[in-house]
C-alpha cells in the first residue's frame, strides 16, 4: 500500500491518504489539489530519477565511489523537486513523506534555518529514506562503480564494455522497477494544454514563459508521437495488425477500438497530421487546422491521443490528469471520464484527477455504480454500460481538498461519491434564486 503525508507544503497544511489507483480531487481554485497530485508524480518518479542519473554517470569518463553517487542522487532529487515546485526555496518548513510499502519510505523536509535561503545551497531540503532503500542504493552503486572501472581498461575490454553497457543498463532499470514495486512510467498531463501547444509551433523561448519541468516533459512527448498520427487513429490499427513486427509486441485491439469511439465523440472529428501540419478533419475532404479549432478540442486533443497510445501500446502508466473537463460541454466531459476509465483499466495503470467539474464526479460515480450493480445483474448493467469502463471502489478515492482542510467524498455506506458535495455549488445558487424569487413574490 503507497500512502503519502504532507505537512506544511505550499497551500497544504496537512494531507494523509493512500495513494490509490483512481484518485479523484476537487476543490476551489488555488486550494492544493494540483500540489498534491505533484508531489505524487514526484515521488512516483523517483526511480526514474535514479535510472535517468545512472544512465548519465554511465555515459561520463569520471569515477565515483558508493557514497559520491549517494551524494549525487541527493542532489539529482533537490534540482528536479525544485524544477518541479519553483517557488519552494522560499517555502515555508515543511515535512513530506512517501511511503512506497508499510517499511519502505522517502522523506523530504524543508528545516528553518533553510526556509528562507536565495541562494539554496547544496542540500537546500533534506531527504531520508528507510534502511532498506539505502542498503539498496549501497547495493546497486556498487554496481555501477564496479561497471566503471572498467573505463580505462584495453581498448578491446572497452569494446566489450560498451557492447554490454545497454544489457547493463537494461537489467538494473528492471532491478529498480522491482524494488519500487512497479514499472509503470509516470505521466503528468498539465493544464493549459492548448497555449503550451502553442508555445511549441510557434517556436517561442520556453524560459521567457518560464515553462516548469511537467510542462516541458509533457511537450516533448507529444513532439516524440506527433509523427505516429499521420494516419488517423483506425489506420493506426490496420497498419500495426497487418505488420506482424509490431503485432510481436502485444496490443489492446480491442480496448483500442473503444477508445476511438469514445474520442470520436469528444473530439467530433479525426485527427491527422498531413505535412507537418495539424488538422482535424470532419470527413474525407473537410477539416480545420488544429490552431483553428475550438478550445475544447484543443484541449481535450493530447489526453485522448495519448490515452489511445497507452492503451493499444500496453504502456503501465501513472498519469495526472489536471483539468481534464477544460472547455468541455458536459456530454464530452463525460465521455472523457469513459476514456480515462478504460484507462485505469488496462494493466491496472493509476490514474489522478484534478477537477472543478461536478460533472466529472457524477461520472465517475456512473462508473462505480456499474461496477456495484454488474456483480449481480451483469448482464443487464453491460447493455448500459460497457463492463471495460466499471470502476471498483475499492480502487477508487475521492477528496475534496480546500487547503487548511481535507475529506474524502466516498460515502462509506453506499461506497459512491458523495450526492452532496457533487451538487454543493448547484445548491448555492439555487438558495439565492430562492431568495430572489421570495423577494419578487
């Protein structure tokens, strides 16, 4: 079980909660709920930040001993927390704590007399972990001082070396996964998805805009994919059953196949990219330049891809959704949470949502309905809702999240999302036109 302790963090005063596989938050704007769903990501990528540093060290002439590379990781952790949270070398103190099993934890804190420092300096913030990730660590940089002494060996050794290196680094890659518990690759799809889109065609300097970590990670996997779409999503499918190459790798046909009729609904229309240009196409003929399109299917645009790609891939994913119903009429927000669902589903990926939307939460509760009623009427529950897309609530948590204050809106009884809190902005309103019509009557 992965469970995660913020204290004192940005505009968390305290949040504690298992990290589960769907975990849905809500609240004002400004109240946390994208810190949390950071630190998560952060924390998740933690082995990819240990595998990214090794895949370097490899690559350099200079040697380092066990505890260098210890002091290396440290530092590999502190520039890409603060890459991640720009704003924390002023934070205030703060102790955050990830637990990735019941005896196996990272935790980072912020101490006082470091709070206020410019000029953070080596060790601006403090990481500990348990005993056994350090005996771990001990055990796998040994490993790689051990593969780099070999460095100035004969010139035969070396090319035997570097014809190894890839298995080397291979095996350890799947060592660490396994240490952590998973080898899902962590994703973190921001909001603003549109403008940082635009930012990309237009070739404009990322530093001016002042483009953090997540958002250029999110950019560069989307220049990485771009050129796979130059046939549309159905196309894509053909050609990979008919290329038994590909077909080895193992694919989500079927999975796939929903999945393009869900976008088809959200997008109303087939995205393609024809010479370098961006388009989506309502028919054979017709079609908008994506920069013309509107700014729901802007926005909505790299979820879906990217959710089809994890999906006919097989890719284990952990992925962050921040505001996925950006700009979406409420029938297209509810098709994306069917396509986020599909999702989770598959290969047991994790997924986080960041929402304002109460339409985004009565579909979730949709799905985790089916999930309560299919057990024993199946059947009947399928003609309605498709069984891929049921959600377990036991697999599922819901927070409300308003900075000084935190609580989960699964009804314990009914095992659904709370009713109230899903219709707490309706009723407001609602009570001042109440009161309004009192006074006109």
């Amino acid at each position: 079980m992965e469970k995660i302790i913020i204290e004192n963090f940005g505009p968390i005063s305290y949040f504690e909660a298992e990290v589960k596989d769907i975990m849905i938050f809500i609240g004002p704007q400004a109240s946390g709920k994208s810190t949390i769903a950071k630190l998560i990501w952060f924390f998740k990528s933690v082995k990819n930040f240990l595998i990214e540093l090794i895949n370097n060290v490899v690559k350099q002439s200079e040697l380092y001993t066990p505890n260098g590379l210890i002091e290396e990781f440290k530092m590999f952790l502190d520039s890409n927390l603060k890459a991640t949270f720009e704003e924390i070398s002023n934070n205030r103190t703060f102790q955050i704590t990830y637990y990735y099993s019941e005896h196996k934890s990272i935790k980072i804190i912020l101490p006082k007399e470091k709070r206020f420092s410019e000029n953070v300096q080596k060790f601006a913030f403090q990481f500990t972990w348990t005993q056994n990730i350090t005996t771990e660590l001990d055990k796998i940089f040994i490993e790689v001082v051990n593969y780099k002494q070999n460095f100035y060996q004969s010139l035969s050794d070396k090319l035997r070396l570097n014809s190894e290196k890839q298995n080397f680094l291979t095996v350890l890659t799947k060592h660490i996964n396994k240490f952590f518990g998973n080898d899902q690759a962590p994703i973190f799809i921001p909001a603003a998805r549109s403008l940082l889109s635009f930012l990309k065609l237009t070739n404009l300097n990322f530093d001016s805009f002042n483009i953090n970590i997540l958002d250029q990670g999110f950019i560069g996997m989307t220049e990485i994919i771009k050129p796979e779409f130059q046939n549309d999503l159905r196309e894509i499918i053909d050609i990979i059953k008919g290329n038994k190459q590909l077909n080895e790798h193992g694919n989500n046909f079927e999975e796939a196949e929903i999945a393009i009729e869900i976008i088809n609904k959200i997008l109303k229309g087939k995205y393609k990219v024809v010479d370098e240009e961006e388009r989506l196409y309502f028919n054979a003929q017709n079609y908008v330049k994506l920069k013309y399109a509107s700014s729901g299917q802007q926005e909505a645009l790299w979820i879906v891809l990217l959710i089809f790609k994890f999906i006919l891939d097989e890719e284990n994913v952990f992925t962050v959704f921040e505001e996925p119903e950006a700009h979406l009429y409420p029938e297209a927000q509810n098709e994306m949470v069917k396509l986020m669902a599909l999702l989770a589903n598959v290969n047991q990926n994790q997924i986080i949502i960041t929402t304002h939307s109460p339409y985004i939460l009565s579909a979730f509760n949709n799905l985790l309905y089916a999930h309560q009623i299919g057990q024993d009427k199946p059947d009947e529950v399928s003609q309605l809702v498709n069984p891929k897309l049921w959600l377990d609530v036991n697999r599922t948590s819901a927070y409300f999240i308003d900075g000084d204050s935190y609580e989960s809106i699964i009804d314990p009884d009914l095992n659904l999302i709370q009713a109230e809190k899903i219709d707490s902005a309706s009723r407001i309103i609602n009570e001042t036109f109440d009161q309004l019509f009192d006074l006109d009557n």
